[in-house]
C-alpha cells in the first residue's frame, strides 16, 4: 500500500519567507488484482497490454486504486509531479525477494494478460482468493513461482552442463583475478 500526501491549500510564511502547506489530504493506494478488474470493467480493454493509455485512463486508474471513498476532483488536481513518479514507482516495485533464473526460454506465447486471466491462474493452481488485494507483481511472482514448482523438473544436456559451468568459472576468475 502507498500513501500519498497530497497539498490542497498553499500558504506563505512570512516569518520564514517560505510557501508552505496549510492542508493536507492522505489518499491510500494498492495496485492490486481488484484494482486492475475494476479499471477493465469500466475501459473494457487490457491494463497491462501494450496499447498506450490516455491521460484520463492513468488518472481513472488511480481512482481504482484507492482505498476507501474517493475524493473530489481537486484532490486529483493538486497531484504534483513527485505524486506521479511515486506512483509510478509504486506500481513497477518488485514486492518479493524471489529472483528467476532467466537462462531457459521465455514464454513468447503473446497471450494478453488481463484480471480474467489471472483470477483463473489463481483458480487452476489452488491460490486463495485473499491474494487479489496483494500487490500485483507479487501476486503475479506467486504464479510465477506455482507454475515453476508444479512443472516436471527439467534435466539439462550434458552441453548446458558444460555451458554454465565454463560461464561460472568465467565469472570466478574474474571476481578473483586469477587465471584458472
């Protein structure tokens, strides 16, 4: 969860010379499962697709994302730029300690993944439903990490072997400045 301080009344200081905030409001944000539903039922297209979204649609996206009842318009006029960027760095934070091994291949399958999709990845491996409200990247690294303890184990060829351990010797020898 985020909490934004938003500044709806600027004042000047005399004393100090300084512009200062006289009210504040408090708006509590999650990028979540419900949160991304919610936007897709009213936009009727894909949040994390790759189509570019309108000024209006970012905004209305916060609105989802908000915590208890909304506020009026001029909250939402008062966002200062570093509102934006703390949102932004809100919604791409990865949420999880788990790291991937990124050696194997991708899954270039081009699905577009909307919250249909995801509610039925929760559904076919077993998460409860209490996840929607989770951060979505790490809801999303839970699928992720279900998908891969669910899958057969892999075996690597005696070529991939040879491959990661000359790329790990590699690694060492420079990390120890040694020839060998």
């Amino acid at each position: 969860m985020l909490t934004l301080k938003i500044s709806l009344v600027d004042g000047f200081d005399e004393s100090t010379s300084e512009f200062v905030s006289a009210e504040d409001c408090y708006l509590q944000i999650e990028h979540s499962l419900v949160s991304l539903s919610k936007w897709e039922a009213k936009w009727e297209k894909a949040f994390l697709g790759f189509n570019d979204k309108t000024d209006e649609q970012t905004l209305d996206y916060i609105r989802m994302m908000i915590i208890g009842e909304p506020p009026s318009q001029e909250v939402f006029d008062r966002f200062s730029e570093q509102n934006y960027l703390d949102i932004n760095a809100y919604i791409n934070a990865k949420m999880s300690a788990a790291w991937f091994n990124e050696t194997g291949p991708k899954n270039n399958t081009g699905e577009v993944v909307t919250s249909d999709l995801i509610y039925y990845w929760m559904i076919a491996l077993g998460i409860p439903f209490e996840c929607q409200h989770w951060h979505l990247n790490r809801l999303l690294t839970l699928v992720r990490v279900c998908n891969l303890k669910n899958a057969p184990e892999k075996k690597m060829s005696p070529a991939e072997i040879a491959a990661r351990n000359r790329e790990l010797n590699a690694q060492r020898r420079a990390e120890m400045k040694t020839r060998g």
